[in-house]
C-alpha cells in the first residue's frame, strides 16, 4: 500500500482499563486512577512532573522528562523480528526513547505490574546506529540534547545526555528501527504496516521509570508525530478524547477529526501554549488581569495530558474557588478540614453534581471557548454515610513550582472532549463530547473522509490500529 493511495490515515488507539483480546492490538491503559486517590498524592505525582519540566543547559523549546509520571502507556512493535514493548504516551516531549541492554541504572521491574523489555539493536536487523554525519543527528540537535565532538570521527555515534531540574536524567545514542504498525481498511485486517522512526537507545539512566521508553508527541521534527509525518505516513495532526470516568479511557488518534463543532485557537509555543484572555464561572466573568495569561518560553497556559489535575495561578486561583463556592447549590455542604487537608475545598452530596455545581467557562484567543463542567473540575475522594466527597481538582500553581507563570489544563479538565492538536495550521481545536460513549461502530470524520472505527472494542480494551482510507 502506497502512500499516494491514501487520503487519510489515522491511529486509533482505544485507551485501556484492560488487556486485549486480540493479538493484533496495542494495548494502551490509564497508570494513575483518579477515584478515591488523595488529592495530596496527585499533587505530589504533578509535583515531580513540573519539577522535571526544568530542563538544566537545555534550550525551554527542549524536552520534558516524564519518567514514572506520565498517565497513559501503550505498547507497540519494534525491530525485525518484532518485539513488543511498553512505552509511555506523552505529548509533552520531542525525543522517544527506550532502555536498551546494558543499561546502568535502567529498572528491572514496574510498579504497573509489567515486564521492563531492554531493547537491544544487535537483536534487529532492521536496526542500524546514527553517527555524527547523519541527518538524523542534526534533527535531534534540534532539541539541545545530541553529544558530538568537533573531534569525533563522522563515523561515531550521535549520543544525547539530558539532565533534568529535579537531577535526573538519560543517556545514550540514536538509533532507527522499524515501528509495527496494525493497518485496517473497512472490515479487513492488514498486519504488518510499518515505518522506520529513529529514537534514543539509553544506556545510563539516573532517576525512574515505570515503562520501557517514552514515545513523544511534541513539536520538533525528531517527535514521533514529525517523523511519522515526514515520512507521509500521518498527517502532522493528532487527536485525542478521554473518558470522565475516574478509571479513564478513550481515543488516541494519528490524524485530525474533522466535526463543524469544533472551535479552534492558535498554538502559541513550543509546549502546546495557549492565549486564555479570561475565565468565567456561572456566566460571570472574574476579575482577572489577563496579562497574568501572557505567553512566553517560560509562563502562559499549556495544555498536559500528562499532568494529572489543572493548576491555576495564585492570584487566580482564591478568586477561581470562591467563585466556586458561591455557585454551589444550597443543598450542598461544606466538608470540614478535620476529615480533609486544610488547603482542600470540599463538599458533601447526596445527589448528582452536574445540577449543583457551577460551570466554568474558559475564554482564548480567537474567540474560542471550553466549557468545563463539575466533573472537569472536581475529584470524588470519597464517602461520609450516604454522601459523597467531591474536592475541587484544581490547585494553585504554588502547590508545584514556584517562580513560574505557567497555568497548566491537565487531564482532569481534558475529560469528554475531542482535541485536536493541527501542529500543520499550529492551532489547538476542541468539543464537548461523551467520550464513554465510543464503540465499535463509532464513526468519525478524519480529514473529510468518512470511515467506520469498525472492530473496536468497547469494553475498556485498548486497540491500536492504522486506519487506511482510500480515494
């Protein structure tokens, strides 16, 4: 199958709570739950996120560091014989990577209860190493991490090192090999599709990891989704809508939906930034300077799966949860702080939120505007009798860094929504939708041609498959 025989192409990847029943599935699963973990632990996982999102020598457009914070983990084929490895999902980094044989300090099990597979490229023969002379090296120079000598040989091996705010780090060398990839056009099943990616093989790796490697969906030219695109296997487009159960779940695509609902507003950096001009809760807007919002390399709002809440500036946030407070419905009570944190706002309910609790409204650049509803912004932490305890999810910036201006929307705010991240027109596109609701027959629009998600399984099984459309 051609390149030039497709119109659209996309991965679907049906984010998992389970394991798939089919041999030709990706399975990609949710690592961190969101039900009934303590609000201070998620701050602590979002901690050492942010932490590591300071990169040390390393330009702000450079990488993040996931490590064993990243929420959602796949896996996928490598190498000729194929063999399959774990990877988290991250689109807050440009430089894929996996732990390879030998590794010094590299893991040897995971708190996810899955196996630590260290890839070796002498097992491929698809591998092969990239020196200093490579054009690839000169791509991933890009993001400040390649290690070349003016006094190596053009024969030696392009290396990375990367040391990271909270001191960890990676090291290793480049390499190519060929990703496997599970094709579907209408009903029939075509396996062996596959694209020759390059990604670091690390062999010292100080810190933690709970997955063999990190596939990266940032904005440079050496993340999966340039690569991909350079090589016109995949528009430089991707999508995602993720379930608001507190297990999660939902899709994952290479490629844009294409529906008349959605709004867009322009990219305004190198780490998915946005321009939010205001916020409203209940229809009234707050009382914000919006030049708290101004975007530069280092403060603005950004858009992180990766993160698990969201996280407002200080002098936003009193003002953000009053408001909250206010628009509570009678019938809802205050909990009090000797059953929670003291820094935690939370209530007592005996029915359903969505008719007690205020909806928030954010306001971009362009006109665009995402509406969060109760379950965008609140956490079920637990239960006092018959009632249930629901805390406000979003916390101030203060709670993770200090210093920084940076507003991050995180995944509890993403829930029930189709993105669309077009890095073609760099702009960011949302809207509302019940992302539980995906099944086998889910159609979608991708790129202006129709096709039915045929097969998916809807049933917490996650599936990766390359969806061919023809002209």
């Amino acid at each position: 199958m051609r390149p030039s025989e497709l119109t659209a192409m996309v991965v679907v990847l049906l984010l998992a709570t389970a394991v798939a029943t089919a041999n030709q599935a990706m399975v990609l699963e949710r690592a961190v739950p969101l039900k009934g973990v303590p609000l201070g632990d998620l701050r602590e996982l979002d901690r050492a996120r942010q932490a590591r999102m300071g990169v040390v020598n390393v330009p702000v457009q450079g990488n993040t560091n996931p490590f064993a914070d990243g929420i959602y983990y796949t896996s996928l084929k490598l190498g000729n014989p194929p063999k399959e490895y774990t990877f988290q999902i991250d689109t807050g980094s440009d430089i894929s990577w996996i732990v390879c044989k030998g590794c010094r300090g590299c893991p040897t099990r995971s708190p996810l209860k899955i196996p630590i597979e260290l890839y070796n490229p002498n097992s491929s023969s698809t591998s092969s190493r990239i020196s200093c002379s490579d054009n690839s090296c000169t791509t991933a120079d890009e993001s400040g991490s390649k290690v070349c000598y003016t006094s190596d040989s053009t024969s030696s091996l392009c290396g990375y090192n990367l040391t990271y705010g909270d001191g960890t780090g990676v090291s290793g060398y480049y390499v190519s090999d060929t990703m496997h990839l599970d094709t579907i056009m209408g009903n029939q099943h075509f396996a062996n599709a596959s694209a020759s990616v390059v990604f670091g093989c690390t062999e010292s790796l100080s810190g933690f990891i709970s997955t063999d490697g990190i596939l990266a969906f940032g904005q440079q030219q050496v993340s999966i989704i340039s690569q991909l695109n350079s090589l016109g296997v995949s528009p430089k487009k991707f999508s995602h809508c993720l379930k608001g159960s507190e297990e999660g779940g939902g899709i994952f695509l290479l490629g844009e939906i294409v529906e008349p609902r959605l709004v867009f507003t322009p990219l305004a950096g190198p780490h998915y930034n946005l321009n939010l001009e205001g916020i409203a809760v209940n229809g009234q807007n707050l009382p914000i300077d919006s030049s708290l919002f101004a975007t530069s390399n280092k403060q603005g709002p950004i858009v992180d799966s990766g993160t698990t809440l969201t996280y407002l500036l200080d002098e936003v946030y009193d003002g953000f949860v009053s408001a909250i407070v206010a628009g509570v419905s009678p019938s809802v009570r205050p909990l009090g702080t000797e059953r929670v944190e003291k820094r935690d706002k939370c209530f007592l309910s005996s029915s359903s939120i969505d008719l007690l609790f205020p909806t928030v409204t954010l306001y971009f650049k362009g006109g665009a505007a995402m509406t969060m509803k109760p379950r965008n912004y609140l956490l079920l932490q637990g239960y006092v009798g018959n009632d249930t305890v629901w805390c406000i999810g979003w916390q101030s910036t203060k709670e993770i860094q200090s210093g920084h201006g940076i507003t991050v929307l995180g995944d509890l705010a993403l829930h029930d929504k189709i993105f669309v991240y077009d890095l073609e027109k760099m702009r960011l596109g949302w809207m509302e939708y019940n992302c539980s609701s995906i099944n086998r027959n889910t159609r979608f629009d991708v790129s202006g041609a129709s096709s039915y998600c045929s097969g998916l399984i809807a049933i917490g099984v996650a599936v990766v498959w390359l969806v061919s459309l023809l002209t």
